[in-house]
C-alpha cells in the first residue's frame, strides 16, 4: 500500500517461485543415547573475561578517595598512636635489657659498667635530640644540672677511668633508669600533646 493524495493505491509483487530441500528425511521420535551423535570434549578452554576499565578506575578512585578523607580527618591521631607505640616498645626493651646488664654487672667489672653507661646514653640519644654518646659526664651535667644524675655520672666515671670500687653500684645504675624514665614520660607527654 502506497498513501498518496489521501488515497491508498495497491500495488502487487510478481510471483516467484521458492524451493524447500528437506535435509532431514525422517525425524524420530526419540533417538537411544548410544545413537546419538554427540562429541565429547572435556579440554580446558581458557575464555578471557573482558576488563571492565571504567568500573576499576571507579574503585580505584573510591578507594584512593577513602583513604584520603581518612588521611585528612584521623592522621595525626594515627600517627600520634603509631609513635607513642614505638616509643613504650623501645622503652621496655631499653628497661629490659639495662635490668639485665644491671644485674650482670660486677662493681669490680669497670668494661661491664662502661658497656652499660654506653647502652644508656645510646637510648638518651634515641630519645631525645641531644648526642649523649659524644657528652662527657662534665658536659651532661652542665646539660641536665640534677645533682642525682650529676653524682651517679661521677661515681661510675670514677670506677671505669679511676679504677675506684662503686660502693653502691646498683643505686648509681638505679639513678640512670629513673632519670631514663623521667625522660621517657616527658617524652610521651610531648608526644602525646604536641
């Protein structure tokens, strides 16, 4: 049919002719399943998924997002925590080992007490920001003018340079721990508010 002018007109195609070929020539109704022509194939075949980019770059977007809005809103308090961590684990580990070194140490052992005085300025130094290893006695007092810490210093430079006998070597090493774990609490204090 063709509009035209308001008006249908009818147009008709030419005959022609189409031919059918019947492949199969007789359909059953059901076939036995050792007749029926099935291929069997049990091999792997890999199919590759197609990467969906614009979902991944997505995620990874999100994901970036996320971790900077957690960056921006909780960082400090993580890095806060993260060192106070470090700092009680390096704290315990130095009050372990100087108890032991402490208990070790003979007052006849001038090397012992000299490798303990060594341990301590190591961990003073890793503490604060002064070099105590490169600080005499007579430096660190004028540093630290506390007349405790000033008189333990002397007493263990008399035994390890003088050869002197410490009468009382574990109040001497005792005055280095509680000056260590004044420190350590000024230290976590800072931490904790700075």
């Amino acid at each position: 049919f063709v509009l035209e002018n308001g008006d249908t007109s009818l147009f008709y195609s030419n005959k022609n002719n189409a031919f059918l070929i019947h492949l199969v020539t007789e359909v059953p109704d059901s076939v036995a399943l050792e007749n029926l022509p099935l291929i069997v194939n049990t091999t792997y075949l890999r199919v590759n998924l197609p990467f969906n980019t614009p979902y991944w770059v997505a995620a990874g977007l999100g994901l970036l997002l996320v971790v900077v809005l957690i960056a921006i809103l909780f960082g400090k308090t993580i890095i806060r925590r993260f060192r106070l961590r470090r700092l009680k684990r390096k704290h315990l580990e130095f009050l372990t080992t100087f108890d032991r070194f402490s208990e070790e140490t003979d007052q006849k052992a001038p090397d012992r007490i000299e490798h303990l005085i060594t341990y301590w300025k190591g961990y003073m130094e890793e503490l604060q920001v002064v070099p105590y290893t490169k600080l005499t006695t007579k430096e660190i007092t004028h540093l630290h003018p506390e007349k405790s810490l000033s008189q333990a210093l002397k007493d263990i430079d008399r035994t390890i340079n003088g050869g002197s006998v410490l009468a009382h070597p574990s109040a001497s090493l005792g005055e280095l721990r509680q000056y260590s774990q004044k420190k350590y609490e000024e230290k976590v204090e800072v931490v904790k508010h700075g």
